[in-house]
C-alpha cells in the first residue's frame, strides 16, 4: 500500500479535533487532504481507512463486484454511487462480512478482513445499515438502541442469570441511548414498539443504533430512499455529524443533490467495476460516468444504414428457420445456450 | 347436574395432572424457540422422548440410579439439539422445521424398531423405572386420596406435585432469562437476523443455546410423562403432540412466561371436559345415539378444540396473554 508510507497531517488533526471544542465551523478536514488526489481509479489516499484489493463476486455467470485497487479515505464522507445493479450493496455486503469474495481481499486499519463472519467486522468497528430498513419490529425503541452496545455482560448466557453482574452497565447504556434518541428525536418514541415508527423514523432508528456500537467506520445503504425532504435534511445533518466526530462514513445514494452536498469524495461503480473517483465537483463532467448512466451507445437514433442492417439481420433469421428442420433445431439449441 | 359437575371435576383432574405438566414444559421449550427466537421446532417431541427414555434405559436397562437417568436424559437431548442445529442454525428458519420433524418421526420409528428392541423394548417399551422417584414422595403412594372432587392415588400427586415445582422452576428461569440482555438479543434474532448480526451479536451461537435450552426443558417434560405413566414406549411420543403443543403455545400466548402454563392447563381441561361432557350428554340421551355414538367422542373433542382454537385466532389473535398490539404489527 503507497499510503502507508505518506501519513500526512490529516490523522493527527483528525485525532486532535476528536478533542476540540464543539461549535467550530465544521473543517471538512478529509476534504482538504483529498484536494490534491488526481482523480483517477484506484488512486493512493494519504491516511485510507478502508483498503480493497482485487475483489471479485460473482453469481453463476454474472460478475456482481469486480474492483481492482479501491482506498476510502479515513473521517470523510465516501459516496458510492452507480445505476440500478452496479454492484453497490453487494459491495456493502462483501466489505461487512455479509457476502464472502470469489477473490481479493480488505483490510480495515491494515487488519485484514477476509473470511470474518459479519459480526466480528461489526466488533472491529465497522457497522452498517440496511437498504431496507431492519428496525426490530416487535422490540421498543429502546430495546432497539440497547441492542447496540457493544460488549455487554449481560449477553451471555450464565451472566445474564445474575442481574447484579449487567444492571450498572444497563443503566450506562440506557443514559448513552437515550442521549442518541434525543439527538434524532426519538426519545419521547422510546416505549413504542418500533414496528409502529414511519419509514424515516425507521431510517434514524436504524442509524441511532449503528452509532451504539461507537463505531469507526459507518456504512450507509440509501439512508435517503423513501423519505421526506424535510427528514432528508434532518438525516444529511446526522451524517455530517458523524464526520464531525472523526468516524469514517461510507453510504450508497441515488439522489445527486445529497452526494453533492455531503461527500468528501465519490466512488463511481458501474456493472461491478468502479468507473471514477474524485471529489463530487469532478463526477458530472466524468465521460465513463455520463456513459455508465445514460448509455453511451443507445442514446443516439438509429441511421439509416444501421436500420438496414438489422432489417437485414431478421430477414435472414426468418429465411434460415424457414429451411431444413435440423439445421433450425441447431441454431436454436446454440441461441438458446448463449442466452443462458 | 351431577353428571355436569363429575365432568368438572375430571377434567379438572386432568387440567393438573402430570399430562398438563408435559404439555406445559413442551410449550415452554417451545416458547423459547419459536415465541423468543423465532425458531421453528416441528420435533419437540423427539426431545421429549430422549429424556424418558434416557431414564428408562438407564434405570431397567442399564441398572443405574434414577438420578443418573435424568442426567443421561439431559445430555441425549442437549446432543440432539447440538446435532440438529449445527448444519440448520446457519440456514434460513425452514430447514431446521424439515430437519426437527423428520428426526422427530425418525427417532421414534427406530426405537420401536426390531432391532433397538434389546435396548428400547421395541414397541412393549420399557416400565418398572420409576420406583426411585416415587418412594420419595412424603406420603404413602399405595393410598387414594381425594382432591376437589377426584380421586388420586399417591403417586400421581407427587409427581404432579414435582412435576408443577419444575414448570415454576423453569417459568423463573425463562423469566430472568428473557428480561436480561440475552432475552432481548434472542427477541432480536426473531425480527431480523441480519441486523443483529451487522450490530456484532453472534446470531449462530445464541440460536443454538435457544434451541439447547428450549430442548432440554422439552426432555423434562418427557421425564414427567414417563414417570407419570410409570411407562415409556415410543408409540406414547408421536409428534402430534409437537403440534398440540404449539397450540397450548398460542392459546397461552407465544413470547410470554406463563402462556404456555395456562394454554396447558386449558386445553387439557377442555379436551377432558369434552370428552367427559359428551358422554354423559349421549348416556343421557341428551344426544341421540344416531347423531354421536360413544365412540366418536374421542375423535370430536379434538374437532371442538380446533374450533376453538380457530375461534381464538379470530377475536384474540395473540393469545390469552400476549399483546395485541405486537401481534397487530405483523399485518403492517
């Protein structure tokens, strides 16, 4: 790894700011250390969090997650964005322990995570949320959040027996918990199952709890789908916050205006492989990205030559299975296979 | 009248006979793994039955102390639980259901077989194990003696006796158990698995304790039924009890301490009630002959508990216990 030999000031300013008064203008720190990344794939990060190499999934013959050399850059905001089936969650679910690779692997603070079952990446720190939304129906908002806390005595089968041993550290945990609900407004929620939260509600819930754990990296999948603008602001000052607190954020969205608004840097994946990065300004004038989006060979008419051809094309087809039965039963075993 | 209040009075009998005990410690077992952790168990009963057996074997079998047969019971049923959820616990909720209740019928057509015969009995089954358990009991057990309006012999209300210790024993432990953080990670693994597993729980591990625990107490209940029956025989555990089970679960209310407790004494109370009510109704001539002959009563008990049962669901979908604004969130 290059990076590992340039440390620049963005960890030590990083780690003083943990101490700094609140209330400063926010610093964007992980943004100016990225300032002067050329905008390429696979680019070096002065101080990565977050290390991929050569990962690959894939599902039969379809390769979900193909990336080469990927670094997120540690206490900034990462968007990662791409169309409908580019590989993004599936990404998610790689990096957590969710899904194992065909090959590759990742490390996370130079410790490697390759073949960790999801909970031991979820202890190393690293959490994540769900595209769709799992809020514990049938648990109360609270019971939500306390399920978050990390290391609890109580959680083990003897221990829990005997109350004396988990009842100070329960109490802790629920004056931590309900210091989170007040930040996302929940706290007067707290006693309800969270089964009757709304979708956005649900949203904050699930992003509460992450943060129960302390966790260093955050990972995000749509936090935004399905809810309403006046959440959305709400929800994008919740994840600014946790830049503020030096946590490294990686999410997923669709929506342009928040990648803009909130990212340090973004990563561009299309069809499994990541197509760009660079700073959000950097993405809208990127060619591969217009192409991967919008299609950079369909979106121009048809000529007239083109027409003819494929007219052509079809016309032959129809001849050919017009003749001899054997050799129409031949092409169609051999389509039929190519589709597959 | 009088035959009114003798119906009463046996089937009050049977709600707290060693019966009842059985039915509840399989609910309870039940409850930890499908009303706590979502687990669904469909061969309770095959726990059930390698908890008697462990006891009759050992004891007639083997010749060893009534209190080492218990302990080999309890380890047969912690081995079952162990074999049966390590290729399960990892997979989605269905195969753990294919794989309990093929083992549960498995279980019992090997122990009836032929070849298990020199050591289960076949299907004669094996008695005469439970002399230990019973010469305990602080009155004499050859006597009869009269309880609300039924007699019982000695040996049966010590083992009832026991029998209800042990539900209240196991009821607290269920109860500690389930307001603890452990309870609360198990409720969690119910809901969702995968967001228990990104919040850094080891979701494989707490379902196997569920279902070792939930088992053990399901091989308890089998131990109350063979020393209660003074008798174990492989027939006596068909997994239709499994299911009767489940249905004391949810008339008490799943994910509640004492639903399957009160689901027990119920649904043998009204079984028993049924079945001593319509015959004296037919005895009577209350119900011509040519409508329901003594004979079918035992069939048509079951038809009003299913009736009941499906009454139940309709205007009290959460059982006597539960709450119904948990049960409302499903249909979201």
């Amino acid at each position: 790894m290059p990076a590992e030999n340039t440390p620049t000031g963005a960890t030590a300013a990083s780690l003083h700011k943990g101490a700094a008064p609140a209330g400063r203008a926010p610093q964007r720190l992980a943004q100016a250390a990225l300032r002067d990344i050329p905008w390429e794939v696979g680019v070096a990060k002065p101080d990565p969090a977050i290390v991929v190499e050569n990962v690959t999934r894939t599902f039969g013959g379809l390769t979900a997650v193909s990336v080469d050399h990927l670094e997120v850059q540690r206490g900034g905001i990462t968007g990662l964005i791409g169309p409908n089936g580019a590989g993004k969650t599936t990404l998610f679910n790689l990096l957590t322990g969710f899904d194992q690779p065909n090959t590759g692997t990742w490390a996370f603070d130079g410790k490697s995570l390759g073949k960790l079952a999801p909970h031991r990446v979820a202890r190393l720190g690293v959490v994540r949320t769900f595209q769709l939304t799992k809020a514990l129906s049938r648990l109360t908002v609270l019971e939500n959040m306390l399920l978050g806390a990390q290391g609890q005595r109580g959680e083990s089968f003897l221990r829990a027996l005997v109350p004396g041993i988990w009842r100070s550290q329960e109490k802790a945990n629920t004056a931590k918990a309900m210091d989170l609900l007040r930040r996302f407004k929940l706290d007067a929620k707290k006693d309800e199952f969270a089964g009757t939260l709304s979708g956005g509600q649900r949203k904050l819930l699930e992003m509460a709890r992450a943060l129960m754990s302390d966790p260093k990296v955050v990972m995000l999948d749509e936090p935004m789908a399905g809810v309403n603008p006046a959440l959305t602001q709400s929800l994008l000052g919740h994840v600014k916050d946790l830049r503020e607190e030096g946590m490294t954020v990686i999410f997923v969205e669709h929506d342009m205006d928040v990648v803009r608004d909130i990212s340090d840097w973004v990563v561009v994946m299309a069809a499994g492989r990541v197509i760009a990065e660079g700073p959000p300004e950097s993405i809208s004038q990127n060619q591969a990205v217009v192409d991967a989006y919008l299609g950079a060979h369909h979106d121009a008419p048809l000529t007239v030559e083109e027409e003819d051809r494929v007219l052509a094309q079809a016309e032959a087809a129809i001849a050919q299975e017009e003749h001899g039965g054997g050799e129409v039963l031949g092409t169609d075993g051999t389509t039929g296979r190519t589709e597959r | 009248m009088g035959d009114l209040l003798n119906a009463f009075a046996v089937a009050g009998k049977s709600a707290l006979g060693f019966q009842a005990v059985f039915f509840a410690l399989l609910a309870i077992g039940l409850n930890v793994h499908f009303g706590y952790t979502g687990l669904l168990n469909f061969g309770q009963i095959a726990f059930a039955m390698l908890g008697g057996f462990g006891i009759a074997i050992s004891v007639s079998q083997w010749g060893l102390n009534f209190w080492v047969g218990v302990l080999v019971g309890i380890v047969a049923t912690v081995v079952l639980a162990l074999l049966l959820g390590l290729p399960t616990l990892r997979l989605r909720a269905d195969y753990l259901a294919i794989a309990t209740i093929a083992t549960a019928e498995g279980l019992r057509l090997l122990f009836r077989s032929v070849s298990a015969s020199e050591v289960t009995g076949g299907t004669r089954g094996l008695s005469a194990f439970n002399g230990d358990f019973v010469s305990l009991a602080p009155w004499d057990t050859g006597q009869r003696y009269s309880v609300l309006g039924t007699r019982w012999s000695g040996g049966e209300l010590w083992v009832a006796l026991v029998g209800w210790l042990l539900v209240a024993l196991l009821c607290l432990l269920v109860w500690l158990l389930m307001r603890s953080p452990w309870g609360r990670v198990l409720k969690a693994i119910r809901e969702d698995e995968d967001a228990v597993r990104a919040l850094g729980k080891n979701v494989y591990l707490y379902k196997m304790q569920s279902l070792v625990l939930g088992g053990v107490i399901g091989g308890l209940g089998g131990m109350v039924y063979v020393i209660g029956t003074g008798a174990a025989n492989p027939d006596q555990f068909q997994n239709a009890n499994t299911f009767l089970a489940y249905a004391v679960l949810i008339l008490g209310g799943a994910a509640r301490v004492l639903g399957p407790v009160v689901g027990a004494i119920i649904l043998l109370f009204v079984i028993q009630f049924a079945d001593t009510g319509l015959r004296a109704l037919i005895n009577n001539g209350v119900i011509p002959e040519g409508l329901l002959s003594a004979t079918d009563v035992a069939q048509i008990r079951f038809v009003l508990v299913g009736l009941g049962l499906m009454l139940l669901l309709v205007f009290r979908p959460q059982g006597i216990f539960g709450d119904r604004r948990e049960v409302m969130l499903d249909a979201r």
